[in-house]
C-alpha cells in the first residue's frame, strides 16, 4: 500500500518464517530507505484493509483471541482496536 504522494509504503509481513507466525504492518520510506514503524498485529491472517487518507483499517482473523478491528494511523503508527470476542477496546503502540 502506497501513502499519498510521498515515498512511504505500507507493507505486510510475517514476524518469523513460520506459516501461522503474527503478521506485522511496517512502514517503509523508499527514498531514506528507513523503516518509519511496525506494529505487531498479534493475527496470523488479514482478511480486509481499507485506507482513507490517514488511517488503515484491517479486519484481522487467526485464534479467536485475534479476530479484530484495527485502526492504524499510517504517519504514526498508532493503532486502536476492537476485539470482538471479549467485547473490548485496546491500543498498540508502534516501535
């Protein structure tokens, strides 16, 4: 996923080589070749993502305790969520 008109991608990645490892979201500048953020999204499978212009939404699935809505801000990284099986809100923080 490209960000608006600047050199910064969005890219989806699994945490180790394993098939059901957590998949993270990074933020890459191609110009400064630079890793901007990642966040751990803790799911082994995406299943959705729309992106506005400042925001990601990814609909995630893997064990139960995975199935989520995320919000991510792509300049910061930021992302807030939902959890549908225990009915609650959490926040992760991007490294």
């Amino acid at each position: 996923m490209h960000i608006d008109d600047n050199p910064t991608f969005i890219l989806e990645h699994n945490e180790t080589t394993e098939s059901d490892s957590n998949i993270l979201l990074s933020a890459m500048d191609t110009d400064k070749k630079k890793v901007l953020w990642t966040i751990n999204t803790k799911a082994s499978s995406i299943n959705l993502t729309h992106q506005d212009s400042s925001n990601l939404v990814v609909l995630t699935s893997g064990s139960s305790e995975a199935e989520n809505i995320l919000n991510v801000s792509l300049k910061t990284g930021k992302t807030t969520g939902y959890n549908f099986k225990y009915n609650r809100t959490f926040s992760i923080e991007p490294n």
